[in-house]
C-alpha cells in the first residue's frame, strides 16, 4: 500500500509588521474628457448585458494593446515602491501612467471602487485601496492594474517585496509567482478550466500555504468581468473547456496562514483573519491554437513580476530552480506580438 505523500504543515509565527489599519483616502484622479470610458464610468454600474467567452481577431489585437498598457503601468508604479511611499502616492503614479498612454483606470468608478489601482499591503488579500498609509521597510504590496483601451481590458498584478523583507514572506511571494505560472502553463485547447486549480495547488500546498478560494481569476474583454469563472483550487465540476480566443486572468491569491478571510466596512478591502500574509501575481490570457499567450507584456523587455526579486543577493529556491525556469519560459515562448 502507498503511502499519502503529506503537505508541509506550517506553524505560522507572529506576523513581522504591525496590522494594516485604513487611512486616509483622497479625492479620485481626472481622466481627460477625450479618452474614451467602460460604460461604468461615470454610474459606477456595469451594462448588464450577455459576455462572448471567444473574442473577435480585432478584441484580441485591442487586448493586447490593453494588456500593454496595464503591463507598462504595473512595471512604472513597481518602479516606485520603496519605503516611506504612499499607497495613494503609487495610484497617481499609475493612474498618469496610463492616462498619458491613452487608457482609462479600469477600476476607478467600477461599482464605486474610488481608486484607479489596488494596492493590498501584507495581510490585505485583496482589492486594498490605496490611501496615505506609508510603505515601511520589510512590507509586501500587491499592485493590481487594469486599463481601458480600445474598447477592451487588460488586467494584471504583481507582489512587490518593500526594502528587506523576511524569509518566510520572500517564500510566499516566490511560491506564488511560481504558483501563477504553473496554472498558466496549462492553458491550451482542449484543457479545462479545474487544470488550472490543481496545477496552483500543487506549488502552494507542499510549503503549507492556502489558496484563497472566495476569489478567482475571470474572463475579460469589452467588459472587465465576463462570467467565465477561474478557480485557483481544484474542484472536477470547473470543467469548463478552453478553446482558441478565449480570454481570461489567472490570479491566484495565496495565503501564508489559512484561507480564511474578512472584509473591511469599506466593503472592498479583503484581509486574512489571522492577519498572516498573502501574496498575488496575476496576468491576462488568451488561448491560441496550440497554446496560449501572455496579453499582459510590455513592448518591449519582460513584465513587472520578472523583477520582483532582483534586488535580492540570494534567489529564493523556487525563483532558483529548473522547474519553475521551465514553466516560466514556456509562459514566455508563448508571448506571442505585444502592440
């Protein structure tokens, strides 16, 4: 009889910061009159109208245009996350970042979110709204952006370690990167939707993480959400087949603790209920004929989750090793044009 391989069980110990208390949140940003908007923007409702799962060959070269954008935005704002910066400061940096590219800030008016990124600090999970709150050395911050271009959307995000960060929340943030492309690298014609979950799983659990379930990576296109629904946790009933011109995130959210979870009175901002930290990656995806392609990719050079851990003397294992090399580059080969 085999034996059960178990997952590493972890005693989480005290959190290495302080919790994150709200702060205070500034009037939302101008967007210039000639750009165009998401039909949201100015009610804060989304149409309620049917959501194609298949985008049209012009929606998917929009989306690239989107994907483009956002990803240029994410690398800008990384750019700045540094002790003693603002969370409010990293939205006007994003915000005019892709104001000046042409796109609208997704997310500013979407069902009233005030902000035109997220920006979800330590034990925030996600959807932190950026406020006066400054970055201290040895935080973690998620930074979520997503542009309007084209008449479509691109969504993306990253996990920026903030000045020396400790071991355990460097393992977090490398395991889910490395979780993030271990889903991706299923996503091809023909595989399901529930293959995605259990390659995320199977990263996150042997270090003793959780995967946040409440919240899930979704189809995109004209409209921010489609009712494509992607699970980062396995579950045989998400067995939805993926086919050429799909298009969706992947956008696992893994947890240092248990995955339970709670929400501010602010009704957006999501954080874990033992207040250990989570960590967040996330990027735009079509499927191709024989494979997919990463929307969510600058013009030039590799995106913002490429450089999270540059700074660091010493890789963490899985940044380091030939298995996660080999999902990441099989992500790259598949890039595909980025216009």
């Amino acid at each position: 009889m085999a034996k059960r391989k178990r997952s590493r069980r972890r005693t989480p110990t005290p959190p290495p910061s302080e919790q994150v208390l709200p702060g205070v949140v500034s009037a939302r940003l101008p967007v210039p009159e000639s750009i165009p908007r998401p039909d949201y923007a100015d009610s804060g409702r989304p149409a309620d109208r049917a959501s194609r799962a298949v985008r049209t060959p012009d929606e998917i070269a929009a989306m690239r245009v989107a994907g483009r954008v956002a990803a240029e935005a994410l690398i800008e704002v990384g750019r700045h996350v540094v002790p003693g910066i603002t969370t409010d400061e990293l939205d006007r940096i994003g915000h005019e970042a892709m104001v000046e590219a042409g796109a609208y800030p997704s997310t500013l008016n979407y069902r009233g979110y005030p902000k035109s990124l997220c920006s979800s600090v330590n034990e925030v999970i996600c959807h932190g709204i950026p406020d006066s709150r400054q970055l201290a050395d040895g935080d973690i911050v998620n930074i979520d952006v997503t542009a309007f271009i084209e008449g479509v959307h691109g969504d993306t995000s990253a996990t920026f370690l903030v000045g020396e960060v400790d071991e355990a929340s460097v393992e977090l943030v490398a395991t889910a990167r490395e979780a993030m492309h271990a889903g991706i690298a299923t996503v091809a014609p023909g595989s399901r939707v529930y293959d995605i979950g259990r390659a995320i799983e199977a990263v996150a659990k042997p270090h003793g993480f959780s995967v946040v379930r409440e919240f899930i990576g979704h189809g995109i296109g004209d409209q921010f959400h489609t009712s494509l629904q992607i699970p980062h946790y396995f579950d045989p009933r998400n067995s939805t087949e993926f086919e050429p011109g799909m298009t969706f995130t992947i956008e696992p959210m893994i947890n240092l603790g248990n995955r339970r979870m709670q929400m501010w009175d602010d009704d957006w901002t999501v954080v874990t209920r033992d207040l250990q930290r989570s960590a967040q990656f996330e990027h735009t995806i079509l499927v191709t004929e024989d494979g997919h392609e990463l929307l969510t990719v600058p013009a030039s050079g590799e995106p913002a989750e490429a450089h999270v851990f540059d700074h660091l003397e010493t890789l963490p294992p899985s940044q380091s090793d030939g298995e996660h090399d080999e999902q990441a580059d099989a992500a790259t080969i598949r890039t595909g044009p980025s216009t």
